[in-house]
C-alpha cells in the first residue's frame, strides 16, 4: 500500500465536499476510499439502459455520504458488488 501511496494525498470521502470547495483537486494525485454502504436496485434510464446508484461512506462521519451512479460498462461489471465491500 504504501507503493501504491507514494506521491498521492488521501482525502476521505467525508472530507470530499470541503476540500473539493477549497483546493484544485485537479492538480493533486488524490485517492480516496468508500464503503459501500447503500444499494440501490439497479433503475432504468430514459434511454432505456440500466445503471446502479451506490452510497459510499469512510466510516469516520456516517452522516457524509457520496452517491456514485454507476454506467455502461462499468455499471455492468460491478453492480452485484455487495454491500459493505470497500
């Protein structure tokens, strides 16, 4: 993990909305880690293709969520990911 780190900042998801108001993310290589906490059946668009709605949280502020709207094939790949998986 720590090759993985190198060079990059940690930002945990409750802390998302504020540094992303306060500091240019798009110049720092940043990560940042979620819990699948929520799952929403997968809904159909008005284009007719289906996609996932996942609630992310790190666990430090169960009160700050992220919702990740899965598409394509991403939506494909990964929408029978459990819940609870980081």
């Amino acid at each position: 993990m720590d090759r993985k780190m190198a060079n990059r900042k940690l930002i945990r998801l409750s802390q998302l909305k504020h540094k992303l108001a306060t500091e240019n993310l798009e110049e720092i290589d940043w990560v940042t880690f979620g819990v699948i906490v929520k799952k929403v059946t997968p809904q159909s668009a008005n284009n007719g293709r289906t996609f996932s709605i996942w609630r992310l949280n790190d666990l430090r502020d169960l009160s700050a969520c992220v919702s990740l709207f899965l598409f394509g094939e991403v939506h494909k790949e990964h929408w029978k990911t459990d819940q609870g998986t980081v």
